[in-house]
C-alpha cells in the first residue's frame, strides 16, 4: 500500500506545475483561481493538475458556494520524507562501509 501511495505521490510532484502549485499551498490554502494566475493555462487544466495531487493526498480542496479553495496535505509529504530519510540512511552506511574498506586496504 505504501508503495503505491509513494507512486502516486512522485509522479505528481514528477510535473513542474504541480510542484509550483504545492509549493504555493505551502504559503498557504489558495482558490483554483489564486492559483491559475502564474501558469498560462486554462483554468479547467489547472482543476486537472489539481485533481492528480488530490488523488496522490498531496491537496485537498473544499468548496464554499462557486469558490473552490485549497490546501496542503502535510502528512503526504510526511510520508515522502520519511522514504527519502530510509533510503538516505541505507546509502550513508554503504558509503561508510566502504568508507572503511578503502582506509583499510
């Protein structure tokens, strides 16, 4: 289950515009609008880009009236965090392992 989250999670930061956009919800929640002004696209793409961070827990959105507003999901990026510090860990030991080894030979 993990895994599959972790897939959906780096292909939706795999896009520059939807990172842009994550990285604007960092600052804070925003409407799709507040959101579209940087890109030149339409407002039915950027919905479109919007709904792959849904789906990846990346974004969640609430609706008041005709304004949908946006958000950050911190616990996603939690998860992404916690994989890349595992796989850091992994490869420090290597690297110190053989670290050793060459001081030794």
């Amino acid at each position: 289950m993990l895994n599959h989250q972790l897939d959906r999670l780096f292909h939706a930061l795999a896009d520059p515009t939807r990172r842009a956009v994550v990285e604007r919800l960092c600052r804070g929640p925003a409407t799709v609008s507040e959101l579209k002004e940087p890109f030149a696209m339409s407002l039915p793409a950027v919905v479109q880009h919007l709904k792959v961070l849904e789906e990846a827990g990346l974004v969640t959105t609430s609706k008041q009236g005709r304004t949908r507003t946006c958000q950050i999901a911190p616990q996603a990026l939690r998860a992404a965090e916690g994989w890349l510090t595992t796989q850091r860990t992994g490869w420090e030991r290597r690297l110190d392992r053989l670290g050793t080894f060459l001081e030794e030979t």
